[in-house]
C-alpha cells in the first residue's frame, strides 16, 4: 500500500471528526511516512508497520470520543463515546450487545417512567385541588409537589447510573486497546 492510499484510507475512515483532529493525525502519519522513507524504508513496509488504516481509525475515534467524554460531559458526547467504542470492539460486540442492550433499554424506560412521574405530579398539583381530591387541595398541592421532587430524584440517580455505563463503557474501550494493541504491533519501531 501506498503512503497516499494509506493516508486515504485512514481520513475515510475518521470522517465526521473535527478538521483540525484530522489535521493533527494526518500529519503525525505524514512524518512517520517521512522519518521511515528518511531512513531508507519504502512506503509499502511504513504502511504494514503502521497497521490496517481502517483500524488505526477505529482506535483513534475512540480516544476522541473518550477525550470529549471527559471534557464535555452531555449526552451527544456520551452516545459519540459509545459509538467509537462500539466501532472499536466490532469484535466483542457479540458478547457485549446482549449485556449493554439490554441495560440501555431499561434505563430508557427508567428515564420514560421518571418524566411520565413528573408530569403526572404536575397534573395532580395544578387538578387536583379542583377536582375534589381525597383530603382537600392542600393535600393535592402536596402530594403533586412530592411526585414531582420523587421524579427529579429519580432522575438525577438515573443521570449518575448513566455516567457510570458510560464511564464503565470507556474503560472496557480502553482496556481492550491495550490488551489487543501489542498483538497488533509487536515491539513496531515506527509506532515509537
């Protein structure tokens, strides 16, 4: 493989983040390409000592995806986390899917509940006291004001739940790459 098909291969396969990312990788694969082709190497051995582009790509979005993670704590970043993660671990996902779906789809629920809860507490707060509720519009006041302040707790343990799958997710991530990184490139030179 060329250097040009190399460099072609890995921008294709880190489309969608930041230009100046992009920018930064590719020039750090150009001087790889320039120190080996310095020393004598041809690009053709700088490209099978770098690895699969396709691969280098999933292992880079990864680490973005975890740097944002932990620089920008919203759900866009964490589901963007995910998804690297997910590209990473094509292998593992086959025993992770049936333990990560199914956690994803009952704090879906969970959080569908928790505002169900609110909004019903709201209902009860603004109705109840017109609607001749059992112990009279104080009461009715009071216990919408409590499903409410219940829903928002809920909510906020959710939230915290949350972080952890995803900080969990991240370091499984990271953990992975580790593991299977010196397999990929045992002791590579033009990887130091």
């Amino acid at each position: 493989m060329t250097r040009n098909e190399f460099i072609r291969r890995l921008k294709a396969g880190l489309k969608g983040i930041p230009e100046a990312d992009l920018a930064d990788i590719v020039a750090d694969y150009d001087a790889h390409f320039d120190a080996a082709l310095a020393e004598g190497r041809s690009e053709a051995e700088v490209a099978e000592a770098l690895g699969n582009p396709g691969r280098l790509a999933r292992e880079l979005r990864l680490e973005a995806g975890i740097r944002n993670w932990q620089s920008d704590r919203t759900p866009s970043s964490a589901w963007a986390a995910v998804l690297a993660f997910m590209g990473l671990a094509t292998i593992d996902i086959l025993i992770l899917l049936p333990v990560v779906l199914p956690v994803l789809g009952v704090m879906f629920g969970l959080f569908v509940a928790v505002v169900a809860v609110f909004i019903a507490g709201g209902f009860v707060m603004i109705a109840g006291p017109f609607s001749g509720f059992p112990g009279g519009a104080f009461v009715a006041v009071f216990a919408g004001l409590g499903l409410m302040a219940a829903a928002v707790g809920a909510g906020a343990l959710l939230t915290l739940v949350g972080i952890w799958v995803v900080n969990a997710l991240m370091w499984f991530g990271r953990l992975h790459y580790r593991v299977i990184e010196p397999a990929i490139h045992p002791a590579d030179p033009a990887r130091a």
